[in-house]
C-alpha cells in the first residue's frame, strides 16, 4: 500500500490513519479531513445528538473518515447520509468561477468526464469502499439525485455534523435553506469549497446575511468550519 500524504506532525495517530487509510476516496485535503474527524469526535464527546450529512461525496473518503472515527468513538447509533449525483457534476450556472475568476463550464467542457473535476463515482463504486469498513450498514444511506431532488424529503431531522461540497452556487444555497435549520446548536458545519469556487462562498454569504446565523467561519485551507451557535 502507498504510504499516503505527508501530514502534519500535530495530527494524532489515530486520526493519521484514517486519513491515510481514506485517501485513496477523496480528493478532500488532509487539513479538511482532520477537521472532519475533529468535528465528529467532538459530537460523540460531547454527546451532540444527530446524524451526519454530506452532500458531495465523490468516493465517499470523507464519510469512510467520519464512519471510522465513530467506530473509534464506539458511537455506531448514528446514521450516516450520503448525498450525491453518483453520476458527476450537474450544470453549473453563471454564479460558479472558480477563484480566479474562470467560469466552471468552460473548465468543464475543456476535460474529459474521467478528469477529478467532474467526480465521477458510481453508486456501486461508493458502496464498495464502506464494504471495508464495519459500520452498521442499516445506518449508511446513500441518497442518489441532484439535492434540489432530494434534499429536504430524504435528509435527517436533526443533524450533528453537516458537510457541504457540492461546490456551486445553486445547491450549496439549496443545502443552507433546507438542512442548516436541521443542524443542531452545537452541531459542526464544515463549507469545503468557500474559499475555491465563487459560487459556493456566494451561497454562504447570502444565506448568512439573509437569516442573520452568527458564525464564525474559521479557514481549514480552502473550507470553513464553524460551530452553530
């Protein structure tokens, strides 16, 4: 096996592992899996009740990370919710450039299907990487459509962790609307893409003006994390 990324001497062992053992699912970096990790023990920790969601799973190494860091926790009543296209990426709109300014669809239509850009995972791929790992299977759902579709009728009542990286505008507004309210106060928001796509921070920012959320949103590279109030 690949020995995994180098990573930071101040990351414990155990959240070491995961990472490495993870890596070969995501294309999330090793600063925003720590913070995963970190977030969800300190919900077990502290007995923050609610699930955990994610919407934009691409392999799934992001929930692998959050499954076996429960597992570690021996808190396995949680359910974990996977939400995804499993198909890549839907159409962005105007709002989504990337940082520097270049719009997401000319990116798009300049590589090929298979390049990391548009995540392509099948649904079955995504299945097969949880097989590995022994997390209750009756607590793992995988919800497949855009999250326009999907999301508020499939998602959760109440939420610990919410990780959001759908990376545009549309569904990332979407996702706030319908699943923020659903976060519980103490519950962890990680926001992957704020600080990489336009649309994404657009989205936050807009949400955070119109309903008055106090966060503080605290870098982890490109993401944010905050906790809710």
């Amino acid at each position: 096996m690949a020995p995994g990324p180098k990573l930071p001497a101040d990351y414990d062992d155990t959240a070491k592992d995961i990472i490495r053992a993870v890596s070969p699912y995501t294309m999330t970096s090793p600063e925003r899996l720590n913070a995963l990790i970190l977030a969800t023990r300190y919900v077990s920790r502290h007995n923050i009740a609610g699930d955990i969601v994610e919407c934009g799973v691409w392999r799934g190494g992001s929930m692998q990370a959050a499954a076996r860091t429960l597992l570690g926790m021996h808190d396995t009543g949680r359910h974990l919710y996977l939400f995804d296209t499993f198909e890549g990426m839907p159409a962005p709109t105007d709002k989504d450039l990337r940082r520097d300014g270049e719009f997401a669809g000319d990116l798009l239509a300049r590589q090929d299907r298979s390049r990391p850009i548009w995540a392509v995972a099948t649904l079955e791929d995504v299945k097969e990487g949880f097989e590995r790992i022994p997390y209750p299977t009756d607590r793992v759902h995988f919800v497949q459509g855009l999250v326009e579709d999907t999301i508020p009728a499939a998602a959760p009542g109440r939420i610990s962790v919410l990780r959001l990286d759908t990376d545009w505008y549309a569904s990332t507004r979407h996702e706030l609307e319908y699943l923020y309210p659903r976060l519980v106060s103490g519950g962890v928001l990680l926001i992957d893409d704020y600080g990489w796509w336009q649309g994404s921070k657009c989205a936050v920012d807009e949400f955070l003006e119109k309903t008055g959320a106090r966060l503080l949103l605290l870098r982890m590279d490109e993401g944010r994390i905050a906790v809710k109030p």
